[in-house]
C-alpha cells in the first residue's frame, strides 16, 4: 500500500478500547474518538464570558426599566384622583329646581317631576357588545346603585321589574334616528317612557364606534358616559360644571362630583 493512503490500524486483541466510563468504543484506536465518547453536543457549550456580560446587561437594563415602571404607576396611582370612586356627600347648594347649582331635571320631564316609580329596578344588556363593554355597563350600573342606594338588578334575577333599563350599542345612525336632538357627535342617548307615576322604562343607546376606542384607550372614561345616560334614565339632566358626570360633553376626564351624587340621590324615588 503506498505511503499516505488510509490504513486502519489493527484492533487490539479481544476487541475495542474501553474509556473509563465504561463507554465501549466499537472503533479502531487511532481513530478520532478512539478511547472515548464521540463528542457531544447537549448540554450545549458554555458561552463565551463576553456574550454572557452583555446578556446580564440587558437583564440588568429590563429590571431597571420594570422597576421604574412599577414607581411611575403608583406615583400616577397616589396623585391621580380615582374618577370613579364615589364621594361622600356633605354639603351642596341648591337651586330653585331643588337640584344641586347647575344642574336640570331631563329635558322631556316636567321640572322638579317624574322620578322612577317605586318598585324593583332591573338592567339587562341586549345585542352585540365591543370588547368590555358588557363588564362596563355593569360597573356603570353598580356604580349608580352605590351612588343612589337602590338596588339595580339584572332583569332576569326580578319577577316583576318595576322600572325596566336596557342597554344597547348601537351604530352611530341609530343615535341620529331615534332623537331629534342627537348630532354627529352624540355618544349616547336615554330614551325614557313614563306614566302619570313616574318612568317605568329607560333604553340607553350607546354609540359603538366611540365605545370600542373608548373602553381600550381610557375604561373610565367609558364607564363614565354609560353612568352619565343612566343619571338620564333617571330622570336627571345635564350640569353645566365641566368634567362633571353629568357634564354634557366627555372631556376625557369626567369624574363623579359630590354635586353628581347630590343630583342622583334628589331624582330617585323616596319610596319609605
Ligand atoms: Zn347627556
């Protein structure tokens, strides 16, 4: 055989080699991984100290970026007031309406008139809803029970409702089709029905375009204009302080007054 050519050596007597391990190595010493394992490949190699200093930088970056994060937000949290937390009511002028200063009774009720009748109250949510927009009429409802002290129920938990609420969102046209007095920048609308006793039904259309970028982009805001409709659905009109709930117009910071708890507790019924 001319020199240079392959040329496997000859086993040893009786067999392979065996590595310490107790690895049985089927090949001929000489060979590559002759007396050991063949390489392995798990677990994997260790990384270079270089990339692994710059991956604990990044780590390092992450947590300094979650840590301030966290610290910004309940800053935000402690300085920020809760719009939709409920104030105690203490002391509120009035007006001749028998309403807080700045507030009227709903434009299609006699002043100082229709209330709910007395008797159970109930909600229900019909049709499509946007993404959150039935858990947020739900707090808008909760919120108005808190604030008034009437129970509201859902319609099917009732056996004969007294004053029947009923939710919908709607497209931006059924708004304009259904009031004379809704523009292009309508959000929301109560339709109330009364008898000579007080309303008996409320319809609260919503407009859905404006809920569905309203209830990602600021919730509050969203349950806000929903409670708004419902002091509508009482019976209650508007108030000309701005970012009042009752406020005719969302500024985007609507919050509850202790003059919007004052007007919603003067147009519920005093049944007792
Ligand atoms: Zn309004």
């Amino acid at each position: 055989m001319p020199p240079g050519q392959f040329q496997p050596q000859v086993p040893p007597e009786g067999g392979g080699l065996v590595s310490p391990g107790g690895f049985a190595n089927p090949g001929y010493a000489g060979y590559p991984w002759a007396g050991g394992p063949p390489p392995r490949t798990w677990p994997s190699p260790p990384v270079p100290p270089r990339r692994r200093k710059t991956a604990y930088k990044l780590i390092g970056i992450a947590l300094a970026f979650a840590v301030a994060v966290g610290v910004v937000n309940i800053a935000w949290d402690l300085f920020t007031p809760d719009r939709t937390e409920v104030p105690v009511v203490e002391n509120v002028a009035r007006g001749a309406n028998g309403l807080p200063e700045g507030y009227e009774w709903a434009g299609d009720l006699q002043e100082g008139g229709d209330r709910l009748i007395c008797g159970p109250v109930t909600w229900e949510l019909v049709g499509d809803y946007p993404r959150g927009g039935a858990t947020a009429v739900a707090e808008a409802v909760a919120l108005a029970s808190q604030m008034t002290g009437v129970p509201i129920k859902p319609v099917d938990e009732v056996a004969i409702p007294a004053v029947e609420i009923t939710f919908e969102y709607v497209p931006s046209s059924d708004l304009l089709a259904y009031s004379d007095t809704a523009s292009a920048d309508t959000i929301g609308l109560a339709l109330t029905q009364h008898t000579s006793f007080g309303i008996t039904e409320s319809q609260v259309l919503l407009d859905e375009p404006y809920f569905v970028t309203t209830l990602s982009k600021n919730r509050d805001e969203a349950v806000l204009v929903i409670l708004h409709e419902i002091g509508h659905a009482f019976g209650l009109g508007h108030s000309d302080r701005k970012d009042s709930l009752m406020y005719p117009y969302a500024t985007g910071n609507t919050r509850i007054f202790e003059e919007d708890v004052a007007a919603f507790l003067t147009v519920v019924p005093d049944c007792g």
